[in-house]
C-alpha cells in the first residue's frame, strides 16, 4: 500500500499537480539512523559517528561552544555526553548508541558554527567504538524521523 | 515566517444518522485510525490515487473525541478542498453510517482547538446528565488540559541552595512529576560564570570577591559572566521544551520578550539584543541577562532583570563578555514610581506567562519549605 502511495506521489509531481512539499523542512539523510533527541547516527561496521540534525540545529540557533567528552570516555544510549552552547543556551547531547569514544571532532573547538552550517558532514562530533550493535534497532529511519520532526512542529 | 500553509477543519461526526443500526450503546468508538482510513478510502474513491496521493503529505487527523465525536482534521492549504469534499462524501466508518459536518476552519492549530473546545464545553453542558460516568471521565481525559503554571515566590535565597533546588525539580519535570514550574527569588551578592569558564572578564581577583561581600560559582549554564544580587529579580522557569513546542532558540526569544513587555509597562522601551549580545537593552545600556541550560529537553537557569541593584558591583566583570557597553537598570530607566518589590515581581512573573501562554498561573503554598528540606538533604 505504502509503495503505491509513494508511486501516486512520483506521479503525482511528474504531472505537475500539487503534491505537498514542504519547502522549509529540515534536510533528512537516507542512509542515517537517527534518535528522538535529534541526534544521527552512521554506522561503519562497529564504528559510529555521531553528531545532531539539521532540524536539531535550526531549533538552536548559532552553536558558539560545543563541549566535547574525553576519549575512552564509556556513553550510554540515551545519556548526555556532551554540550552545545548558543544564544546563551546550552543544550545537553545525548548519545544515541552506547560505546567508548574513540574520537572527536577537535575542529569544533575553534569553530563550534559547523555544527550549524554542516551539521551532517564537517560538524560532526564524535566517534565511538560500538558496544551493543542491537540498539540501532532502537532508533528511527529517516521517513521515520521525517514524520517524527513534522508532528513535534505542528505541536504549536 | 510560515512558510507552509495548513488548514485544520474541526468536524462533527454523527453516526447512525437515520438510525439504520439497530442495537443501544454506540455503534462504532471514533479513533484516529478508523477516521482516517474512511477518509483516505473516500479521497480514493473520488479523486483517485493521483488525488490522494497529492492530499496525503500533510493529511493529518490531529485530533479525536470518541465522546463528543469531534475531530479536528490538517490539510494542505492547497489541498483542503479537496479533503473537506471528500469527508462530506464519507458514508461510513466501518460498520457504521456517519455524516461529517464542518464546524470551523483555520490557519493554525491554536485556533482550532479553541473553537472544539468551546464546542465540546457546550455538549457537555447541555447533556451533563445524559453521560455515563464512564464517558465523562474519558472526556475529561481527552479535553486538553489547561496549561499551568506553578510558581514559587523564594524571597532570597542563596546561590548554591537555588542550584540544588534546580537539579532536583529538572528531575521531577522530566519524570512528569511536576508541572512547568517557575521560581522568583533574589539572590545576594553573587557573580557567575557559564559553562565556557571566561574567568577572565573578572576583573578583580577571587580573593578579593569576599571583601566586598560576594560569592563566584561556576555553572552550567550558557552565557558569560554576570552579577546577581540584591534588587534584582530573577526568574528560573523549568519547563518541558517539547511540551510547549520551543527549541533553545525560540525559548531564549521568549523570555527576551518577557522582559520587554515587563518593560514596556513602566514606559521604557527595551529590544531584545543583537546577534551574540542576548539579552534585553535600553539603547546601548544592557537591563535584563539571560543564561539557560537545557538538559533533557527541560530548562533551567533563566533570566535576571535590573530593577535598582547596587551597579557598583557591576564593575567589577566584564558583563556578559561585552566591553564598552553599560549596564543599567529599571530605575535608571524610568521617573515612574515604582511599586514594592513583590508587586514587581508578580507582574514580571505574568508578563512571562502570558508570553509562554499559560491559560493559568497557580502560587505554590510554602516553598520555602522544600528549600530546607534540600538543607538537611546534605
């Protein structure tokens, strides 16, 4: 059923008729995992790299200072591992997948605006060693995260 | 900017219009799920799979009472004729014969959900006695609870006790223990750093800080360094971002306007501040700061507005990490007579609610009470 709609809808946009794009939506990767504090997530065998979405950093505002964790330092899914400050605001980042952080971006120290203007590719933040490949179960695909970014901005 | 353009339709469902189905109690309970499968099957029916498929994006059923059986439905702008004719045609949801009948159309949710409220206070009004008690505790379920907010007049309190006092109701607002709270106190004298550490815009050195009366803590809040101290108010909110629909960015915003419009009541024109110099300004003169850590999705730290402290201390930092630029203060800002403090107070406390639109504003009862309760806790 799902793959009929998404053909209607091809269909609908080759015929010129008005198909519902929602020009301002925040980017959305395909190939990325992705959590419900607004972090994603790449997988590279039992590597991960991690840092948060275009829709997280549009809700932020300018990222000024981004405190990153040591290395070897052990997150947990769902913890808080680090911090973003802007606007005279910090915010928690939690960690989508639990692992040993293995490296991390140091580039961010001297320019914390990646994360904003690259928030998927050069501001990315750090990289762990996984240590439970089953939790990637546990968080969104990206139509899943598509949706899941539309209801929480349709909240107000 | 609105960049993409709904519309909600709040419907009425009437169901067994003609008394087709024999039987008491209701035909068919009203779901999110069963309304808009009839829905999409009717968009289907008359205008296709290119219509649906073109109404499908941003079609939505927001929201469904199974007691008042009103919904409210978001379209498409472009779209919305489509999907209202198609909810006319509906015939059935599953077993059962409906009608839907529009009740009110708008621009934004908000709007909507006045209007059903409105609606589904007149039904229940009018049949009171005929719901099963069953039904009105479902309805009081589903009617969307007012949004309170709690606030706890502190007086002064000391910098460390209010800290303690944060982590743990950050705590009890992430477990849902607690409504969005707001504490209004004082501090004494106290400079403050942010999560950055700039020491360096202190410019006499720690030691001294004693002689003169004042304390330096470190945070983990955003922003540079301030001074709080006496008369100066200071509010704290602890709010759940996700639940009003704020990002960080937004919600800085916010108390910026907060304390505009607080400023605004005595005649003085503040604006929030440039890009990198947050915060609420008179001109060049800096009136109100703002510092805040979001841990969770839930906010701490906050918001600190000059009503007549002693600006000598003041000279003492570089505020905020801005040079050459003044601090001031609503007395220095104003000839007007200024009320007692707690009047003051108060009014900054609703000007923050009525920014956050809050339908009501509830005074804790003794809060000092938990605060030395947080005393024995060490």
């Amino acid at each position: 059923m799902a793959a009929r709609f998404l053909w209607a809808s091809r269909a609908a946009s080759h015929l010129r008729i008005s198909v519902a794009q929602r020009g301002f939506a925040s980017v959305v990767l395909k190939d990325l995992k992705y959590a419900d504090s607004h972090e994603w997530v790449k997988i590279d065998g039992n590597k991960a790299t991690f840092g948060i979405t275009d829709h997280a950093q549009d809700h932020l505002g300018d990222v000024v200072y981004v405190e990153l964790p040591d290395l070897g330092r052990s997150v947990s899914q769902g913890e808080s591992f680090g911090a973003v400050e802007s606007v005279k605001a910090t915010s928690d980042i939690n960690s989508p997948v639990s692992g040993k952080v293995v490296e991390v971006n140091e580039v961010l120290t001297e320019s914390p605006g990646l994360v904003n203007t690259s928030p998927y590719e050069e501001g990315w933040i750090i990289k762990v060693e996984l240590s439970d490949a089953g939790e990637v179960e546990k968080l969104m695909d990206s139509d899943k995260y598509s949706k899941f970014c539309e209801e929480e901005d349709a909240k107000h | 900017m609105v960049g993409f353009k709904n519309r909600f339709m709040l419907m009425e469902v009437y169901l067994d219009p003609d008394k087709d189905l024999l039987g008491e109690g209701t035909p068919v309970i009203l779901t999110k799920l069963n309304l808009s499968e009839a829905i999409k099957d009717s968009i289907l029916v008359n205008f296709g799979e290119c219509g649906l498929a073109s109404c499908l994006g941003s079609f939505h059923v927001a929201y469904v009472n199974p007691v008042t059986k009103l919904c409210i439905v978001r379209s498409s702008r472009d779209e919305h004729r489509r999907v209202w004719s198609a909810m006319t045609l509906v015939r059935s949801v599953g077993n059962c014969p409906v009608v839907f009948n529009l009740l009110d159309i708008s621009g934004c949710i908000r709007a909507c959900r006045d209007a059903a409220l409105k609606c589904e206070t007149d039904k229940f009004n009018q049949s009171g006695k005929g719901l099963s008690e069953e039904e009105i505790r479902e309805m009081n379920r589903k009617m969307r609870t007012p949004r309170t907010l709690e606030v706890w007049k502190l007086g002064t309190v000391n910098y460390l006790k209010s800290l303690k006092l944060q982590d743990k109701l950050v705590s009890e607002r992430k477990a849902n223990r607690i409504p969005d709270t707001l504490l209004s106190l004082q501090h004494p004298p106290t400079y403050t750093l942010g999560k950055r550490r700039t020491d360096h815009n202190l410019l006499i050195p720690e030691a001294e800080l004693k002689s003169i009366g004042a304390e330096l803590h470190y945070t983990q809040r955003g922003g540079d360094i301030t001074f709080h101290g006496p008369h100066q108010a200071i509010l704290y909110p602890i709010l759940s971002l996700r639940s009003i629909g704020f990002g960080a960015r937004s919600y800085v915003e916010a108390l910026e306007r907060s304390m505009i419009e607080f400023s605004s009541l005595y005649g003085v024109k503040a604006r929030a501040g440039n890009k990198c110099e947050t915060g609420v300004w008179v001109g060049d003169r800096k009136i109100g700061a703002i510092g805040v850590r979001i841990s969770s999705g839930i906010t701490c730290h906050g918001l600190a507005f000059n009503i007549d402290p002693d600006m000598k201390y003041f000279e003492h930092i570089v505020p905020c990490g801005i040079a050459d630029k003044e601090v001031t203060s609503l007395r220095r800002e104003t000839d007007a007579q200024l009320p007692s403090e707690e009047v003051i107070h108060e009014q900054l406390v609703t000007c923050l609610a009525k920014v956050f639109s809050y339908d009501d504003v509830v005074v804790k009862e003794d809060p000092s009470a938990i605060l030395n309760t947080l005393e024995d806790d060490d």
